[in-house]
C-alpha cells in the first residue's frame, strides 16, 4: 500500500470510483460531536443509499473478504460524518478508529477486516489517514451487521 499525495483528498476519492454518502438523521443521536478539537464520530453501519449492504456473523455467514468490503463503507459513511463535522474532506485528520466485527468465536481474523476500512483511509487521506486502531469481535451488532466503524477525528 502506497501513499499518495497527489491531488486533493477529494481527487483521491473520486480517482477510487466512491463519493461521500449523505448520511441519514437519527432522532437518538447525532453522527458527529466536537470536543474541543476532537471530533467523535458515531458506530457507522455500511449503509449506501439508505441499504444495509450486508447481514450476518462473519466466519459463519459472511466471508472475510464480504466483511472487508462492508468495513470500507463503514468507514466512507465515518468519513462523510467527518466532512459533515469540519467542512472539507482535506481538513480530516483521523486519530483512532474502533473496528466491531460480529464475528464467530474462532474467526480471529478480525484485524484483517479493519484493514480494508485502514486501507481506505490511507488511499484518501494519504497521512491525515494514518491511526490509531483496535479491531475487535463480539457476538452481534445493530440490525444484525457484519461491521460497525467508530472513528476520533480532528480538523488540519
């Protein structure tokens, strides 16, 4: 994996074939809130267009590649909470991004699903992208999801 710095995060993001979601609003909770200059973004599912793309316990139901592609949308629907939060996709700085893989006991594989959603980050961002992150698994998550993505952010 390279990091490119050609071009703006923007560029960067349309030369991948993706754009920034609009995120749907939740009468329960808002999708990004600022302390100081932290930023913190809310669990996202990998939605695109309103559609959970996927359902199901990875190792059991889903395949780790299925699971990886889910995790980069997570993370693009984090990234658009992001740019919702600081105005410009170039100005996002990510600190820590938590990654929940529902997954089966045995998977273990979980930190190579959080690598495609790091990979992306990295593709973006270039070292804005760069982390903190842990990756972890548990027995379910909302509506039955494979992934769900929450990110710490700041604004360059």
């Amino acid at each position: 994996m390279s990091v490119t710095k050609a071009g703006s995060a923007s560029d960067r993001l349309r030369a991948l074939g993706l754009e920034l979601p609009s995120l749907a609003s939740n009468a329960y909770f808002v999708d990004h809130r600022a302390v100081d200059s932290c930023i913190h973004i809310s669990g996202q599912l990998p939605f695109k267009d309103g559609e959970l793309l996927g359902q199901g316990i990875v190792g059991r139901d889903v395949e780790l590649e299925t699971a990886q592609e889910l995790a980069r949308h997570a993370a693009l629907n984090c990234l658009a909470a992001a740019v919702q939060a600081v105005g410009d996709l170039d100005r996002v700085r990510i600190v820590q991004m938590l990654v929940f893989v529902a997954s089966t006991p045995d998977f273990g594989l979980q930190s190579r699903v959080a690598n495609a959603a790091s990979e992306l980050l990295i593709e973006v961002l270039g070292e804005n992208g760069r982390h903190a992150r842990t990756a972890i698994g548990v027995a379910g998550l909302p509506l039955n999801t494979p992934v769900e993505i929450q990110m710490v952010c700041t604004a360059v």
